[in-house]
C-alpha cells in the first residue's frame, strides 16, 4: 500500500491484510518522524483500528 505518511491511513489500512506500507515520511527529518511512527506502530498494536 502506498502513500500512507501519517496515522490516520495507517490505522485505516491496518485492517485490509497488506503485508508493507510506503511513504516519503521518513525521509524528511527521519530522527523525529521515525520515533512518531514508531509510536504509531505501537499504538497499532494496543487498538483495534478505526475500520
């Protein structure tokens, strides 16, 4: 799945079975957007996603 830059499409996309998701995200200041997505693959894992 592409283009998934932020929470919002990465909880919606974690319910359709993809095995990877891409994104320009970390290539931009990759020390702090790679500590946010961490948190967000975390939070994906402690919540059922929205969908």
């Amino acid at each position: 799945m592409g283009r998934v830059n932020s929470w919002r499409p990465l909880d919606r996309v974690a319910s359709w079975n993809v095995d990877l998701v891409d994104g320009t995200y970390l290539a931009f200041a990759h020390q702090v957007n790679g500590r946010r997505l961490e948190g967000w693959l975390r939070r994906l894992h402690s919540q059922p996603p929205l969908s």
